[in-house]
C-alpha cells in the first residue's frame, strides 16, 4: 500500500523517477511535483523522461532538469502513471536500482514494482501525489501547485470527464490558495502553432466519411510534412489530431492514417462505441484496446483505404 511506498521514500536518498513513454500532463505534472517533494525531503532526484514530450508541458523550472539517460546506480526508482513495465520510457534503468516503486491509477496495471499503489478512484496520479505531500507532511511549494493542476487538468479534459470527484474539485481549491494563475497553464496546454493547423487543413481536406456517416477516415502524406519525413516533430503536431475527427457528431469509428514511408503508413484507429479496434488493428499485426488501437499497412494510400473500409462497418 501507499504506506510501504512512504517507507521506502523515507529510506532512500537517490531516486529515479520514471513514467511512460510520450508523457501527458498527468504524467509530466506528477513525475514533477514528486520530484520537487523528494528535493524538500534532501534527496537526490534523476527523472529520465522521452524526448517526445511537447514544449507545452514545460509550464515550470523543474522540467529543466529532465534527462533521456543516466549512468547512475539508485536506492530507489519509482514509476509513474504507467500501466505496463515496458510502456515506461527508461524502463531498462529500473534494475539500476535496489528496488521498485509503482504509482498508478490504471485499473489494467500490472504491479511490475517491488512495492504497488494503484489506485483507479482518482482522475490523475497527481492526486496521489498531493496525498503523499500531505502523508509526509511536506508543504506544496508555488512551483509544485502548477505541475499538480497540470496533472489534474490534463487528465480531466479540465475537469470535465466523468472520473473527476469531490476530491479531485476539493485538491483543486487546495491549489488555489497557493496560486491562481493556472488560466495561464490552461491557455499553454490548448494552444497550438501554425504547424499543426497546417497539418489539421490537410486531414480535414483528406477526410472520407462512409456507413451512414459512422466512420470516418483521414490521411496525411509525407509531403505534408514540415521535413518531408515523419520525423518526432510531425508526431508531436498530430499527436491527439484523431480526436478531433474522432469528435463528429455519430461517429463511431475514427482512423487517421500517417504516412511514414514511399509504402509504409502507420494507422490510428478510436472507437466511440463498440465497435472493436484492437480486432481491426490486429489483422494488421497491430494492436491496443477495444477503443484504442495502432498498425502499420503497406501499399499505396487508395489500396489501403478501400481495405480499410472494407473491414470497418458497424451498425
Ligand atoms: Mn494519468
């Protein structure tokens, strides 16, 4: 349990922290504030972290400090909002230290550490975290409070989803009181450069819809891109663009197709319902959840798109 976890804090002095690979708010957010809590504590902190983190997650000093590799032995690694141990970018630092923490609100996690806490009752690791502070009797520092609303309200859709309780409203107020300019964290996570919109003009003008307007399709080419090729760039503008076809009134399947190569594309698919993706995606040697699915096709974008809409029909 959490308590176990606290021990094993209060025992170690250097300590990797750790999340999964193309870290969100919640995950950037936590990995931070934690980080800033073990530095009150006077540990010593090494967050490796992906390079495929967007500049718009870097609302705070902390993040500065982030590294992609380490040589370093450590007494303790904890990992953060990561369901599965080879999700985490780093994952191979973890028999770096003598022992391994988890801390999670994934139902489907794995407790892959020596020591699990995982707890699907709350919205955003974050929420863990400011128990922790509390457990250990450390106050939130203004720095923190910022890295914790951006947990909090990445992974809430601003406080909107269903998985937002009392407790996550009432975390929220006690942030508040330590600073009040999160408008301006709020505005950094929705804005966008003029990069992505051009890549947004493209999968709209590409966009096929068929089955009833239930099923939407898009496209992006390598010529699209900014490089010419789907460098870590182009990815990071379309990350979460699916969503925003996925986001059409009836649609119940959504996939975004990214061209890679002369004859390789890498496919997203969402399901709004039930309609199973990963079965889909699966075909292709691919996989993910029912809901949330990845492959990789080969051909030419025609082919591959009327093959597409030949295996995806619902209802
Ligand atoms: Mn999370």
């Amino acid at each position: 349990m959490i308590n176990s976890i606290i021990d094993l804090i209060k025992k170690s002095n250097k300590i990797l922290i750790i999340t999964h690979k193309g870290p969100d708010g919640d995950a950037v957010g936590s990995v931070c504030a934690l980080g800033l809590l073990l530095k009150e504590l006077g540990k010593e902190v090494t967050y490796v972290m992906d390079n495929l983190i967007s500049g718009k997650m870097k609302i705070e000093k902390e993040s500065d400090y982030f590294v992609h590799t380490t040589e370093d032995k450590f007494d303790l690694a904890i990992a953060l909002d990561c369901s599965e141990k080879t999700f985490l970018f780093g994952h191979e630092y973890l028999q770096n230290a003598n022992e391994v923490a988890v801390i999670d609100h994934h139902i489907t996690n794995k407790k892959y550490g020596d020591k699990n806490y995982v707890s699907h009752k709350v919205a955003a690791v974050g929420e863990i975290i400011i128990d922790i502070y509390e457990m250990l009797g450390v106050n939130i520092s203004y720095e923190a409070a910022a890295w914790l609303y951006l947990s909090l309200a990445t992974d809430t859709g601003n406080f909107r989803y269903s998985n937002v309780t009392a407790d996550t409203h009432k975390k929220t107020a006690m942030l508040y009181e330590i600073r009040s300019d999160f408008d301006k964290i709020n505005k950094q996570i929705e804005q966008y450069g003029l990069t992505r919109l051009k890549y947004l003009s493209k999968v709209i003008k590409n966009i096929i819809v068929y089955n009833n307007n239930k099923v939407i399709i898009s496209y992006i080419e390598i010529n699209d891109y900014v490089n010419k090729t789907l460098d870590e760039e182009a990815e990071m503008q379309l990350q979460n663009m699916i969503d925003i076809i996925r986001n059409v009134e009836n649609i119940e399947v959504a996939v975004l197709i990214k061209q890679a190569e002369n004859e390789l594309f890498k496919v997203s698919l969402r399901s709004n319902g039930d309609f199973d993706v990963a079965a889909v995606a699966k075909q292709y040697g691919g996989g993910g959840h029912k809901k949330a699915a990845g492959c990789n096709a080969n051909g030419n974008i025609g082919n591959i798109i009327s093959e597409l809409k030949k295996t995806i029909t619902v209802q």
